[in-house]
C-alpha cells in the first residue's frame, strides 16, 4: 500500500486519527473532518519524481548572432569553411550550400591570362559541394580537350603547350558524386563571351609567334653579352695600368731616398 506524508498541524484530531488508520472508514469523518479533509488535500505533501527531470541540454552547436567564418571562394588553396567553422568552436557561419546528391553549380571564370604558349586561370567556387575541378580548353569550333582533375581546394590553374597567334575556348568545370556542372554555349553566346560577364568559359587569343621578335631578342642578347665582356676587358686593362703604375712609384721613391743621402753627404765633405 502506497505510503502518504501527513501534515497533521492542519488536520483536527479525528483527521489525523483516520489517516493514520489507513483501514477505517470515510464515514467515520464528521462534515467538518470531510471538508477540511478535502481542502487541505488530505494533508499529503506531494514531491516531483527525479525520474521527471528537465532534459538535458541539446549538443547541436548554438550559433546564435555567429558571424560569417573567415572564407573566400576565389583564393586558391583555401581552406575548406567547414574546417575553419570547427576550428572557431562553430562560432562563425559557413555559405549555404547544395548537397552532395545535386551536380554543382558551375564555378565563375573570373580572370585569364594569355601567353604565347599557354594561359593562366583563375575562378571562384560555386555554392556547391565540390570534389574537383577540370579544366577544359580547344581551339574555337573544336571539341574541348579535359585537362587533369584538380582537387577542390584548387582555384587557379596554368595550360601548356598552346599553339601561339590562335583563339581558345577556356572553361571550368566542378564535379562531386552526382555529376559536373553544366555547360551549354552555342556559337552565337560563344561570340558573346567576354572577359565581364560571369561565366565558366572565356575566349582568349594566345601571342603571336614571330621570326623578328626571336631575332630582336637574340639581338638584344649578343649585345648585352659584348658590353659585359668589354667592361671586364676594361676593367681587367685598368687595374693591370694600376698595378703597373704603384710599382713604378714605390721604385721611384727608392731610387730618390738614395740619391738624397748621397747628396747629402758630398754637402758635409764640403
């Protein structure tokens, strides 16, 4: 049988007597034991079960008024923002992004560099999670040849072996498990395509690859060769002549010692 606490300082005796007999009667009560009975609640202290405790505090990280993670989409080798988010304690926000299960956005072409063999790039991630890049280049009207795969943390890239004086179509594409990014450019946009407007392809025109300018630095260079050989014959013949002339002077100075005290002597016999 269940155990009650009673509070008898507020119960008259006959209540106190019934509760403490746990087999007696409700009758037993008089009208007044009955009401004060119910209106005190009988008297029982009633105590919270431990068991009832408030639960237990969410491990979720709380952001609260966190502010954005220190993270640039188009520095190249940048750190991915999850790891710099749980390197603050999760105290800053990262970008939202698309999740693995969706091909990625195409990253943004922002800067081409042309050469005259090659070309340098450079582009911004897209809000979605990336594996890799690929870099894809061909001459205008041409399929695009796939260069390596770059891991994601890539944002700048340089083509070789470019044929010189020639246009090419550069893109940028991500991939993750879902698939890569997108490009759909017919001729008339691939008229369009200009260094402004954000893009994952850009036109470019590598240098032009010409006899006179190999000639006008071969040039250049014999002549930059002739004037340090003839300064080093110049200084070679200068520093000789010194030489030559400090010896002369320290003979000089020997020869006139000598003939002084000569002198001086033949003065003393006179």
């Amino acid at each position: 049988m269940e155990n009650k606490t009673i509070n008898t300082r507020t119960l008259d005796s006959s209540v106190a007597a019934v509760l403490s007999k746990p087999d007696d009667t409700w009758n037993f009560l008089s009208t007044q034991g009955k009401i004060q009975y119910i209106s005190d609640g009988g008297g029982v202290d009633y105590y919270e079960d431990d068991n009832n405790s408030e639960p237990n505090e969410s491990s979720t990280p709380m952001y609260g008024s966190a502010k954005p993670c220190s993270y640039d989409r188009c520095k190249h080798l940048e750190t991915p923002c999850e790891e710099t988010q749980r390197g603050s304690g999760y105290h800053c926000l990262c970008p939202g992004i698309d999740g693995p299960s969706i091909p990625p956005d195409p990253p943004r072409l922002v800067r081409v560099i042309p050469g005259e063999s090659g070309a340098s790039l450079s582009w911004c991630s897209p809000l979605s999670t990336v594996v890799g890049y690929r870099v894809l280049y061909g001459t205008k009207g041409s399929l695009l040849d796939r260069g390596p795969s770059l891991n994601a943390t890539f944002r700048f890239y340089s083509l070789e072996n470019l044929v010189p004086d020639t246009p090419y179509r550069l893109c940028v594409i991500a991939f993750n498990e879902a698939g890569e990014s997108k490009i759909k450019i017919n001729k008339d946009e691939e008229e369009g395509l200009d260094w402004n407007k954000p893009s994952p392809c850009m036109m470019l025109h590598t240098f032009s690859f010409n006899k006179s300018r190999i000639y006008l630095v071969i040039g250049v260079s014999l002549a930059a060769v002739a004037v340090v050989m003839g300064l080093s014959v110049l200084g070679y013949w200068l520093g000789r002549k010194g030489r030559s002339r400090t010896r002369n002077l320290m003979r000089g100075e020997e020869m006139g010692i000598s003939n002084l005290s000569f002198k001086a002597e033949s003065v003393e016999q006179l």
